[in-house]
C-alpha cells in the first residue's frame, strides 16, 4: 500500500467503516491483484469487495465532506 492508501484505510478504520480484520483482507486482495499486473487503489478494492459503499468511500476522499457512514 502507498501513503494514500495508508491515510484512506486508517481514515475508514477511524470511521467505523471497516475493522483491521476487512483491511487486511483488502490487502491482501491488492495484493494479489498487483502480482497480475492490475494496480488498484486500497478504496477500489473495498468498495468492489462491498467493504465499503461507493459513498462512503467519497466521503473519505472527499475529507469528510461527504455524508459519512
């Protein structure tokens, strides 16, 4: 994970959208997708793994200027 990804997953956990268990299988999953080549962004993958609704997402993105959990 980059610093961005770092700043959006500790930011989700400090929400209450996620625990340290979701994000480390967010990880993981990242993980693999980069050793096939496909780069995806820690939020990419939880929304797409429904962790995390798109909106939720935003609002981290966002800084908070979303509609929160």
């Amino acid at each position: 994970m980059n610093e961005q990804d770092n700043i959006f997953a500790t930011e989700a956990i400090r929400r209450g959208f996620v625990t340290m268990s979701t994000l480390d299988e967010a990880k993981a999953l990242q993980k693999k997708f980069a050793e096939m080549g496909v780069q995806e962004t820690i939020a990419e993958v939880m929304v797409k793994r429904n962790y995390l609704t798109r909106e939720q997402a935003d609002s981290i993105v966002a800084g908070g200027k979303g509609a929160g959990k």
